[in-house]
C-alpha cells in the first residue's frame, strides 16, 4: 500500500495560484536560458545581486568583474546627468537656459559668485528639447521659459518647460512670439516680477487705503488689521431691532452654543446627515411662542438654507438628542409609510 502523504506537504503542493503562476512563467520565459536571465536581474537591481535566506534575510553575494562591468553599462544607459545632454544642445540655447537655473551662492552678499544648476532639469526633459524640429522652437520654448521664471515663481523648472514642449508641439510656437518679443525688447515693464521696494510701497498704500476705510486704526500697529468689525456683524441671539440680513449654520461644541437662540444638540449616532438635516429643520423653524416679526424673519431664513450647506456643516453619523426629536423622527417615518403606499 502506498505511504500516505505527510499533510503538510500535500498543502503546500496544492497552494492556491502557485501551480498556474509556474506555468505562466515557464511559458513567458522558454527562450531564457540562466545566462540571460542572470543578465536581466542584474540590468533590473543595477548590478546588485541579493540571496534571501528562508529567515527572510537579505545577504550580500559576492559580485564578480563582469557583473561589475554590466552593472556599469546598464548605469550608463539608465543614468544620465542633466549637464552632459545640456551640452548637446545648440550655444544660445544653452545659454538661455543657464541664465533660468543661475542661482546666488549664500556668500553672495560679500562675493557675487553664481552656480549653476543643472538638476533642475530631468535628462529625458532635455532630451524631448533636443529632439525638436528647429532651432526656432528651441529658442522659442527656452525664452519661454525665462520669461515665466521672470515674471512668476517656477517651482519645478522640469515640469514647466515640459508643458511649454508640449504646447509648441501641439499650437506651434508663434503664438508665444507676441509675450517673448516684448521680453525681449524690455517694453513691457509691468510684467516683470516685482522688486522688495515696489512691494513695500504698495503695502504702504493698501495701509493707507485700509485706514481711510476705518479698517485700520494709523495710531496702532501698522500690520495689525481690524477684522471684528465683519465678525460683530454676526449674531447667535437675534434681538428685535437687528435686521436680519441671512442664517448661516454652525457646528461646534454644544456648551459654545449655549446662548444661541436656535441651536440642536448632535451626538454620535448612526442617522445620516440627510435625513438629520431634515429634522433639524423641523426643530429649529418649529413655532416657538415667538410672533414678532423678527422672529418669523429668522424662520424664513433657516428654511431657505440650501440642503448642502446644512450637510457641509453637521458631522456624518450624527444622533439628534433635542428635546422632540423622537416624535420628529417618527413623523418622518410614518409619512414615508403613506408615500410609498400611494405610490402603490
């Protein structure tokens, strides 16, 4: 009689997807003998070859000459600076491009010493430069370039000059010619980035503007600007001379609210924010013994509340725990009974 086999070998013969996963790779793979496929693991961890270990521990595997001078072939393909494709493009080029990355050393208050940056540039970005049909749009998309790094912030030079390839490959460049010509010729002054000076003095005017207004008080600080003049204009308990311009709806810790004149306390829970919106309606417009006008006005503005400010503002999963909200929340129920019964 055969011996019968040990279990846990049987489960791990039967492992679910391992059986179908070897062949798919035996058939991927059938022209692969193991030099090549050393050759591939190599090209694809830059020469490191790793050995894991049952514990799961990677262990380093001594390389040899000739992995050692794949891993450098395929380093040399994969890697390239950005300074050594920037040579290959034509002299004014370059140079416009220079003058985009040319950035102060931070001794430069004593020296006036520069470097350049290439690494602002991705290689493959460069190269997409390279490849373009003429010189023209060469020039065109790195003028382009200058001017938005002189008259914005570029925070990603790579990306920007890429957006640029793009555009002058889809519309060409000669609707950009009108914006570099007058770059170029310095005509157009007020497109040039601001300098500190000008910044300052237009801060001062805007000041001053403010303080005309009653924005802003000239005997206190200068940069202290008086904003409780808007938020006073805000109110939780209406009086009876306020005009009541709209209701605005609120979510905050139930004791802030204590003196709100509408308020519904929320607790977690497990109704959704719809069907709570609904509820809080009902309690906050219900009458209250309160027939003034103004009383009635505030009514009126909580029911024009579009349903989506009310779900912004109130938390998901939410219990209402307001005086009446059960007789509310059975209410709701039984005219959904009566609707779903005439629809029948």
């Amino acid at each position: 009689t055969p011996e019968p086999k040990d279990p846990v070998q049987n489960r791990a013969e039967l492992k679910r997807g391992k059986k179908s996963k070897k062949k798919r790779a035996a058939k991927r793979y059938a022209d692969q003998d193991n030099e090549d496929r050393e050759l591939a693991l190599l090209a694809l961890h830059a020469g490191e070859k790793k050995d894991k270990k049952k514990s799961g521990r990677n262990t380093d595997v001594p390389v040899s000459a000739e992995q050692e001078k794949v891993a450098a072939e395929t380093a040399a393909l994969l890697v390239k600076h950005p300074e050594t494709v920037a040579e290959q493009l034509p002299d004014r080029v370059c140079q416009i491009l220079s003058e985009c990355i040319t950035v102060q050393d931070p001794a430069g208050d004593e020296s006036n010493s520069t470097t350049l940056r290439w690494n602002k540039f991705d290689s493959d970005i460069l190269e997409q430069l390279i490849e373009m049909e003429s010189l023209d749009e060469q020039l065109a998309a790195a003028k382009r370039l200058l001017f938005l790094k002189s008259t914005t912030r570029v925070d990603n030079f790579s990306a920007s000059l890429a957006g640029i390839i793009r555009t002058i490959r889809k519309h060409g460049y000669n609707n950009l010619q009108m914006d570099l010509d007058a770059f170029a010729d310095d005509t157009n002054a007020d497109a040039k980035r601001k300098t500190k000076l000008a910044k300052e003095a237009e801060d001062v005017a805007w000041k001053a503007t403010l303080a005309e207004e009653g924005i802003v008080d000239e005997d206190l600080d200068q940069d202290a600007i008086d904003d409780t003049i808007e938020i006073s204009k805000l109110t939780g308990k209406p009086q009876a001379e306020d005009s009541i311009l709209y209701a605005i709806p609120v979510c905050a810790p139930y004791q802030s609210l204590s003196q709100y004149k509408y308020r519904v306390k929320l607790t977690p829970g497990n109704q959704k924010r719809g069907k709570a919106v609904k509820q809080c309606v009902e309690i906050l417009t219900k009458p209250d013994g309160d027939k003034t006008t103004n009383g009635e006005r505030c009514r009126e503005l909580i029911k024009h509340v579009s349903d989506n400010d009310w779900i912004q503002t109130i938390c998901a999963d939410v219990k209402i725990s307001s005086a009446g909200a059960g007789k509310m929340a059975k209410k709701q129920k039984a005219n959904g009974k009566k609707g779903k019964k005439n629809k029948k």
